[in-house]
C-alpha cells in the first residue's frame, strides 16, 4: 500500500521500540472545580456506564488542545508516556506523515493514535509484531475510496463547477430525497421515522445550496483534513469574483456551513426589570445574502479568469511567477470576508505590495500606482487617475494604522476596490507570460520608458 524505505521502516521501528522503556507508572492530572464560584452551566447531556463503547482513551491535553500525554490501566496501576517522552512519540508520527504517500491517506491525528495503541499492546505482549508491520496493517484496513461533501451557506449554484482538487455540486431536492430513502431502507421498521425526522432536521436544511465534494482514497479523518482544506482554498478564488472584491460595504457571507461570518446577539426582555417579557435574535449588520451563480455567471467568471486559477491549481509544475500569484489572490480574497473598510484596504495593498514590489526598500506608493497604471491604464490620463487614488488610499490606511482613524471615504476606497480587481484579473492573465516576479516588473519598468 505505501512504499516505506527499507531505512526508514529500521529507524521508525527502533524509535517505536525505545518508547517502550518511555513507559511509566503515572498520576493523571485532576481538574479541581474552582472552591469559590460555580456558574451553574446547564448540562444537556448525562453519560452513563450503558453509554460508553469500547475502552476509555485517556490522556492529557495542553492550553492548546494539544495531547501531550497518553495513559492506560494495568491492574490497579496507571500507566503512560508524558512530558518530553510523549513528544518523542509526537515526533515518530511526524516523521511517518512526512511520506508523501501517506500523507496523502493518513492523517498524523490517527498515525499518532496507531503509535499509541501500538505501543499498549506491545506492553502486554512482547511478541507483538514491529511497528511499521502494525501500522500499515491497521492502514489497509482504515483507508477507502470515499467521497466527501461539505455543504457552503448561502451559496446557490446551477451546475457542477470544478476549482482545482474540489467539484462544487448543487444539493438538489431529489438529491436528498434520494439519499433518505435509501438510509431509511437500510434501517428495522421502529427506526424508519425516527431516521426520518433525522434527515429532515439534519439534511433537508442543505437543500438549495451547493457543496463542495472531493473525491479521495484515504481513512477518514484525513478525509476530513483535506476537504476543509482544499474547500476553504477554492472558496478563497471564488469570492475574487463576487461583488464583495468591488464594494467596501459588501461582504461575502458564504463559506463552508457552520463557518459563516455572520454576527448574531440574543436579546431578553424584562418588564418592571423583572419579568420575563420575551426574547430576540438579531442580526448585527448587514444581513447574510445568498450568492446565486446560474450557468451564465459560471460561465462568465470561468472565461474571466477562475478557469486559469482552476488550471494553475491542477498544475503539477508552477512557475515562481504561478505560485507568487496565486499566494497574492489568496490574502486578496480576504478582503471579500472583512466586516471592517480598513481591514479590506490592508488586505488588498498587501496583496498587491506582494507582487509589485521588488523589495521593502523601494518607494512603496509610488511604484505600486505607477505598475498599476502601465498594467490596467488604457490612456494618460488613466494612468495618472489610478496614481492619484493609490495616493489618496495610502492616505487613508496611514491615518488608521497611526493615528486610529476608521475609513471613512469609501468613494476613495470604491473607486481604488474597482482599480485592484482589475489589476488582479490583469495578473491572472498575465501568469502564463512571466517566470518570475522581476520578470513581470522589468517588463511594467519597460513600459513606463517606451
């Protein structure tokens, strides 16, 4: 399944086995209710002995969520690994996910979970086989074709559309009907309402908006790892193309389900101070819209430039130039989900200071509105029209970075959000011209002095 060197099968199996010694008799750390105030939080849910299946996994986690510790029961004795022990078996899985292939399948979470278990069986059973035999045969056994769907709010689509690794698919009504009928099949007849109620409380709120889906042979949980991951990146492209990239007061509220950035305040009322009188839930702002994109738009902004960002991000060998674009265009597109002007502006100029300017040496202002300029400028006085904006914007994030100032001027702010667009759709065309950065300002340099 994964070709592991022969040398490195020996120098992660003799790692593996000198964590055995690294296993001592320990006392678990116990979270003492604070003496002095208990805020009384509701509990929604009771656990019971009938309610755990399996062994109970124990261990310990830093400020950060991070396990820094692992422990197991023999007889009346607690056992483990922690402290700089426990990193060293951090390490080994590291080391283990480093290979590509394996990377690709296994996430480090669950290698760092095989070389746990390996290690407690090999504790009670020296006979136990070496630890890479034991971890690619518990890999054969997790890992799977699969297909992973992660519904996006407020985003509507009318056909499949592919960015880079992630196909985005409408999740039509037929679509859920379809899999409801065929879960409720699956289960006894005292389930099948209760299954469902499950699909339409669960499922049913999805219908209307798109997914993005990907396609992958790996165990689940990297499964899970690599659809946010290549999701969030292809949204990030997507939204270079909605109306938030032009207009300081839009913001673009579609993003994977459960993520969107919309602010929401419950508010109770009292009457006589006292009294339950009722209570809201407000949105704060403007309030979330759905992004419709028909066959026309997708169309549209594929021919403007997404389907060379879908093309360089299936490519297996990107110029200096590709890759320097394409990181510019992801810290662009985060202006399209900033609430605030001057978070949007920072966003855009340090998109753009990234690729037009050489170095942090040079006049940053006035090399960065003149390369606008020979880029997007059709005439003189276009050209001298984008300077004076770049100008008049720089003005506007110098007062908010050192004098606290909010951006007030959005007609500014507008006209100079119109003139980075196109600056950024010039620079997605431009990516298959150039190989480098210097390359693509020798050539703005030229034209300043033809």
């Amino acid at each position: 399944m994964f070709n592991i060197h022969p040398d490195a099968q020996n120098n992660f199996n003799e790692k593996a086995q000198a964590l055995i010694l690294c296993i001592k008799e320990s006392q678990s750390i116990q979270t003492q209710r604070n003496k002095f105030f208990d805020p009384d939080i509701h509990v929604k849910m009771h656990l019971t002995d009938k309610d755990i299946i399996g062994e109970i996994s124990m261990g310990a986690v830093d400020f950060l969520g991070e396990q820094v510790a692992f422990y197991f029961i023999d007889g009346q004795r607690q056992l483990g690994i922690e402290g700089d022990d426990y990193k060293s078996l951090r390490k080994l899985a590291e080391n283990v996910f480093k290979i590509g292939d394996i990377r690709k399948a296994v996430s480090l979470k669950t290698i760092e979970k095989i070389v746990r278990n390996w290690l407690k069986e090999k504790y009670f059973n020296k006979d136990l086989i070496c630890f890479t035999d034991y971890f690619l045969s518990k890999a054969k056994q997790i890992i799977s074709d699969i297909s992973v769907w992660i519904p996006i709010s407020n985003l509507c689509i009318q056909e499949p559309f592919r960015i880079g690794k992630v196909i985005f698919c409408p999740i039509t009504r037929e679509l859920i009907d379809k899999w409801a009928q065929q879960r409720i099949g699956d289960v006894p007849q005292d389930r099948k309402e209760v299954m469902k109620e499950f699909f339409e409380k669960n499922i049913r709120p999805f219908q209307g908006y798109a997914a993005a889906t990907l396609k992958v042979t790996a165990e689940r949980e990297r499964a899970k790892e690599l659809i946010i991951e290549e999701a969030n990146r292809a949204l990030c492209f997507l939204r270079i193309f909605t109306g938030a990239a032009l207009n300081p007061q839009i913001i673009s509220f579609y993003g994977l389900w459960g993520t969107a950035h919309i602010d929401t305040v419950d508010i109770l009322y009292l009457k006589d101070r006292e009294d339950y009188n009722g209570i809201t839930k407000e949105t704060i702002g403007p309030p979330p819209k759905a992004e419709i994109l028909n066959k026309e738009i997708i169309n549209k902004i594929f021919l403007i430039g997404l389907g060379t960002i879908d093309r360089l991000l299936n490519s297996n060998s990107l110029s200096a130039f590709q890759n320097d674009v394409l990181g510019a265009l992801m810290l662009y597109s985060r202006a399209s989900l900033s609430k605030d002007a001057a978070d949007k502006l920072l966003y855009i100029l340090a998109a753009l200071e990234s690729i037009f300017l050489k170095n942090t040496s040079e006049p940053i202002q006035q090399n960065l509105g003149e390369r606008m300029a020979f880029l997007i400028g059709k005439s003189l006085d276009d050209r001298k029209e984008i300077v004076k904006n770049v100008r008049n914007v720089y003005d506007l994030r110098s007062a908010f970075i050192h004098h606290g100032a909010s951006v007030a001027d959005y007609e500014v702010l507008e006209q100079f959000m119109l003139k980075a667009w196109y600056t950024i759709i010039q620079l997605i065309s431009a990516t298959g011209r150039f190989k480098s950065k210097d390359d693509f300002i020798s050539k703005l340099e030229e034209r300043k002095l033809s």
